[in-house]
C-alpha cells in the first residue's frame, strides 16, 4: 500500500510538471525575448559598472580554477580582493556563479556571462512568481502574468542586471525562497519542505544579505498570522530555513573571524539621501515612465529610471475592485508593504548594509502580488464614477510625470505617451470586460513585455548614461612591449570607454586578460595593503601621489629593495610624471609613453611566480596554483626570509619541511615565510579557510537534523509525503 501510495504520487506530480511545461516555456522565451531587446541597442547592457570593474576578471581567474579542479579561494592574479572567503558577494561556491566562471574563463566574448546572467535570473523571476501566484490560489492565468511582471522591473533591469551582478542573482534567489516559503505554508510535503530548504541554501551561498533580510521579513510577517491558529504545527515552517543556516554556516564564517583585518564600511549617514527612493517613484508604481531627481551616481539629477515600477495592472484594484480588508490574506501582504516601505526609507547607510534603495523591489512585488490577489479574488466594479476618478487620476498623473523631467530628456513626451497608451489598453481590453479573469496566459504576456519596451525607449542601460561602461576589446593591444613577469601597477584612474591597451583599463580587469595585478576590487578590502595602497573606492582607483611615496621607500632588511619589489612590480601605468624620478631610483628606467599623457614604467628584474623576495637566491618556485605554492629550499647556515606579493590572511600554513616555518604577514600586508636555519626540503605553503576546521561540521549537522525532521515529519503524518 505504501509504495503504491509512493507510485500515485511520483505520477500525479510528473503530469503536474507536464502540465506546466509549457508555462516554463513561455517564461524562457519571455527571457530571451527581452535580453535580446535590452542589447540591440547597447550590447553592454547587462554588463556595466561592477560587472565589469570587478566580475569579469575574478569570474576568469576563478573559472580557471575550477577547471583545474581547484577551489577558489585565492585569486593569486588579483591583489586587491583577493580573498572570496570575505569578498561574500562574489558566492563562489554558488552553482549559477560557479557556472558563470567557467563561461567567462573559456570564451573571448566579453558580453555573455552578463547575457547568461541576465537569461537565468530573468527565467527565475518569472517562475517564482508563477509559483507565488499559484501557492496563493490564484487562477492560473494570473499566476502567469504575476510570473511575466516580476523580470518586468526597472530596479532589477537598469540597477541589478546589469551594474550589479550579484544583486540581480541574489534577488531572483531570494525570490526564489520566497515561493518556496508560500508554496509551504500552501502544502506540507515533503517536495515543499524540500523546496523550501534548497531555494534558501542558494539564497545564503549568493551572499545578497538584502535578499535573506526580505525573505525573513515576508516569513516573519506570515508566520506571526500562522502561528496565531496553531504553532505547535506551524513551527515546523521555519525548520527548513534553520538547517539551511546550518549548511551556510562556512560560508559566513571566515569573513566575521577576519573583520579586524577588514575595512567594511559601517554605521549610519544619510549621505544626502543618496539611493533613497522617494514615496512618489513608490506611489506610481503603475507607470514605466515616471522619473524623477534623486541623489544617484554623479550626483543630484534627474534619473530616466522608473525605479518604483511594479505593473501596470497596479492601478486598477485601487480604482475598480470591490476590495474586502479582513481577507486574511491581504492582511499579510500589507503588512509586508509597510515594513518594505519602512526599509526603502532607512539612511543610505544602515550599520553594514547600503542603499535602501535595495528593498525597493521587495515593496514591488509585494505591489504586484496585492494586485494581482484583488483582482482575482474581488469584484471588479465599473461604473461612470469610478471611470472618471480614474481618467482624472491618470490625467493629473501624466502632467506630473512630463513635468518633472520635461527638459531632461528628449523623448519623454513620446514616452509618457506610450505609457498611458498602455494603461488605457489594458482598461479597455482586460479590466472594463473583465476579460483578466477568464483571457488566456498568452494575450497577458504582451503588457509587461510593453511595459518593457517602453523603458528600453527611454534608456539603453544605465551605464550609457549615469554609470561605469567601457568596450572592453578581445584582446589587448601593445602586452608585448611591457614587462608583464610580474604585477601591473596602474594609477590611470577610471578606464577610458574606448579601451585598446592596458592604460585604458582598471580595477580587476587586468584579471579578464590574465594579467597579474596589483589593483583590484573590494567593498571590504584589508586593511593594512590599503595604508599603501590609498585609494578611496572599492575599484582600487589608487592614490598615486599617496601610494608612490611609500612604495618607493627602500627598506633596509631586504638589501635596501623598495616596497614596490616586495609587491612583485614588473611595470607601472603612471598617470603622469610626478614620481617618474623616484620610480627609476626603484629600478623602474624603461619608460614608453601611454595613451592620454600617462606613461608606462617598467621595472629590470623579472618575477617567475608571486615569489617577491628570497634572502636566499636558491629559493625556487616548483609549482604555484591559487592556493598553493610549491619551494625547492636549500641547506643555509642562516634563516631564510620569504616575501610574496600575496595579500596575508590568516589561513595561510606551510608543511613539508622536518622544521617549523613561521609563516606571517610582512607589515601584516603581504604574505611572509621564515624557514629555520639548515632546513631545507620541498616546502609548500597553502590557504585554507581557518575557521573551517571548526565550521565544516555544520553543513552535515544541518543535513541530518533536516533528514530527521522529513522523517518526524512523515511518521506524525502516519502516511508517506507526498511529493516523491
């Protein structure tokens, strides 16, 4: 009986699935459909800013780590950043960046890591709201829209698809966990404790901590209705989530051991409002085309983002539902939308996390969904009362939305145009006839597409206009003629938007076309490399009249050598010839001229590995991966001191030798090794994360209390789960 039971169920959830596939298949094509729109005009779109000042160039050098079957810890080409175990928004272990990395490390074509972001995240929006829509018991064709509406974002399409890669995978992640969590409080099986469990896993290996905040607080918000009916039994509701905690654990806990050694902004400053959004671009939430001055990047300025759109659908519940506030349901969701609107409100910076602006599209889709529920559920009245307030409404709204921005931009009025067009469209085709509540999921996929479109008329992406972009070549022109043995030093500033040499780039883009650097990227940095190496962005834009007066100062323990050596300098990219003079008094004599009136220095010595300095000439590198360095050391009657132009972290050890080696930091900057007296062998020094040793249980412990818990689970239901 039991496994007949079993039998029954794996059937009806397969045809389940099939009934569904075509759904899943409107969702993709609705992802290609808009990628392929987003770059006709500017194939850079979903890589901006970020993407490119920091992803690409630690995607490659991490794909090629994990081509070699090697866990990326280090990332020996990049100084600055290069520790994934405290750069958290990197999720190196999570399976989408995982594969992204391995995209980015096999093919030239600078665009399809963000293009296959952009795919995948677009996809898993869509599907979590079709699962959210249908785990609230809404009609299936609903359901769809609702899935079509959520990718339908300008936060997440201008903000995160593309500046912010991290982001936008956290927040399809996060909304992920969210329909897993709806689905849950939906049916208690095992597929959906399962569910639940995995999206949450995923949500935490992202490292997106606005994401897991706006999981909680939809969670919380629906537990403390829940729990009020009976929380003996609703407690288990929150089981997945601890034991997927559990299985985080390690991925956290390097980066809370380290925080004396790193810089992570913290606190609370309102920074003059900057990424706040106001409670007017959250108010028309309807409208495609509503901008409005905020403090954005560059500045006080007017924006051509619609950051508060949520759907056009948004606007019709206010004006044509018969709406009933005791529903249960509702009373959740506005819950929710007070706390997202509190939050969207909060300091730019508050404590660690910044931007408020980052919640504003939890308060979107808690729009969509109330939406969507109303109009489901209630009563769509229409009359010549209600059709006027709602004209008059749209009128007035049209007039404060051109004359915002009235001479900002040059196809506003057109725009605006499109958008009320689309309203209107939608009230005549959809609301008067009450055709949403019977009209088949197809027809509905036009008007967030619409919605779309329209913003893509208004701006080609952010970085054409407000943010960072570059066009970024295959190959870089000129490598040849530079001493690249070693690392490139570059204090040419921002990347010129043309770039065809290595003067033109910066930040960890030396890392796309593997070249060692020691620039980089880190919101958290570490604290002692950046006493040296000032710079006042986490793009590492160094300081050059700060940074060169300590890099050239010779330190007499290492044979009068200046710092410069001990970082592995082989050429500099100067920004002009201030230091030029105590540059070649560091051995830097070759000089070509570089683009821009900058010049490009190059160092005599030549770097085989990240082996800086040896006070023994017969120290040997035998084999260096990221994290891991292979020594020959020889038989010497005084201690050897090594140097590396690694950033230290402890984890750092070294094994192999009949002695014990002193492995430390130099200044507690770079990575420093002491061999004793006549002690001599092959000695290999390795990163592993420290806190592992006592961390790496968890993930197993989180596992059997889950495995526990679906058996607890199961024996109280005195039935088999259903789901598998």
């Amino acid at each position: 009986m039991v496994l007949k039971n079993r039998y029954n169920n794996v059937s009806e959830n397969f045809m389940r699935f099939l009934k569904n596939i075509n759904v899943y298949f409107y969702f993709f094509i609705f992802s290609i459909v808009i990628v392929a729109a987003a770059t006709l005009n500017n194939p850079y779109f979903f890589t901006e800013d970020d993407s490119q000042n920091e992803y690409l160039g630690f995607m490659r050098q991490y794909g090629e780590s994990w081509r070699n079957w090697e866990i990326p810890f280090i990332a020996k080409n990049i100084l600055v950043g290069s520790n994934a175990m405290v750069e958290l928004q990197r999720a190196v272990f999570a399976p989408h960046n995982i594969v992204a990395s391995l995209i980015t490390s096999s093919n030239t074509l600078v665009t399809s890591t963000g293009v296959f972001f952009a795919v995948l995240d677009i996809f898993v929006l869509a599907v979590a709201g079709y699962i959210i829509g249908q785990s609230l018991g809404l009609k299936k064709n609903i359901s769809v829209l609702l899935g079509f509406s959520l990718p339908a974002n300008a936060m997440f399409l201008y903000q995160y698809a593309g500046p912010w890669w991290n982001a936008a995978n956290g927040h399809a992640l996060a909304m992920l966990s969210v329909a897993s969590f709806f689905f849950l409080l939906k049916e208690r099986s095992l597929r959906s404790y399962v569910f639940n469990f995995i999206s949450v896993f995923l949500l935490l290996l992202s490292g997106w901590p606005h994401g897991f905040i706006g999981y909680l607080v939809i969670g919380v918000c629906s537990l403390a209705f829940v729990m009020r009916q009976n929380f003996k039994k609703n407690i288990a509701l929150v089981v997945p989530t601890l034991c997927a905690g559990l299985c985080a654990v390690p991925v956290y806990s390097e980066f809370l051991y380290l925080r004396d050694f790193i810089v992570r902004p913290s606190g609370w400053d309102n920074l003059n409002n900057f990424l706040v959004p106001s409670l007017t671009q959250m108010l028309f939430a309807f409208s495609p085309t509503y901008f409005e001055h905020m403090n954005y990047f560059g500045g006080y300025r007017a924006v051509c983002v619609a950051f508060g759109f949520a759907s056009v659908f948004c606007i019709f519940p206010v004006f044509f539902s018969k709406i009933k506030l005791n529903d249960p349901v509702l009373k959740i969701l506005f819950t929710c939308s007070v706390v997202f609107l509190i939050l969207c409100q909060m300091p730019s910076q508050s404590g660690m996390l910044r931007y408020s602006i980052r919640f504003l599209p939890f308060f979107t889709l808690m729009v969509n969904v109330i939406s969507f529920y109303i109009l489901d559920r209630f009563e769509i009245v229409v009359n010549k009362g209600r059709e006027r307030a709602f004209f008059y409404f749209l009128i007035v709204s049209a007039i404060i939305s051109y004359s915002i921005c009235a001479f900002e931009f040059k196809n506003l009025l057109m725009a605006d145009f499109f958008s009320l067009v689309l309203v209107l469209c939608v009230y005549l085709f959809f609301i008067k006839k009450q055709a949403i509540k019977t009209e088949t999921s197809l027809p509905l996929f036009v008007v967030p597409l619409a919605s779309v479109l329209i913003m893509f008329f208004t701006l080609s992406g952010v970085g054409e206009k407000y943010m960072y972009q570059i066009d970024l070549p295959k190959k870089l022109e000129n490598l040849s003629n530079l001493n690249l043995s070693g690392s490139v030093m570059s204090f040419s500033g921002w990347g010129y938007h043309d770039a065809h040499e290595l003067a033109d780039i910066n930040s960890s883009q030396f890392g796309y076309y593997d070249v060692k650097t020691a620039n980089g990227y880190s919101p958290n940095g570490q604290k002692y490399i950046d006493q040296v190496l000032v710079h006042s962005l986490p793009h590492t834009l160094l300081d050059q009249n700060a940074s060169l007066p300590q890099l050239t100062q010779q330190i007499p323990e290492f044979g009068n050598q200046c710092l410069l050596s001990m970082f592995g300098v082989s050429t500099i990219v100067l920004g002009n010839g201030n230091m030029l003079d105590a540059v070649k008094r560091c051995g830097f004599g070759r000089v070509l001229p570089g683009p821009r009136g900058m010049m490009y220095a190059m160092s005599q010595k030549t770097y085989s590995s990240s082996l800086a300095y040896a006070s023994a000439p017969a120290v040997s590198v035998s084999k260096e991966t990221n994290n891991t360095i292979k020594l020959a050391i020889p038989d010497e009657k005084n201690a050897i001191t090594m140097v590396f132009s690694r950033e230290f972290w402890p984890g750092y050890s070294a094994h192999g030798l009949a002695c014990k080696v002193d492995v430390s930091g130099y200044r507690k900057m770079l990575l420093s090794v002491t061999v004793p007296p006549h002690c001599q062998g092959e000695l290999t020094v390795s990163y592993f994360p420290k806190t592992w040793k006592y961390t790496l249980f968890s993930p197993l412990l989180g596992l059997i209390l889950f495995g526990v818990f679906l058996w607890r689970e199961r024996q109280q239901a005195g039935k088999p789960v259903s789901g598998l």
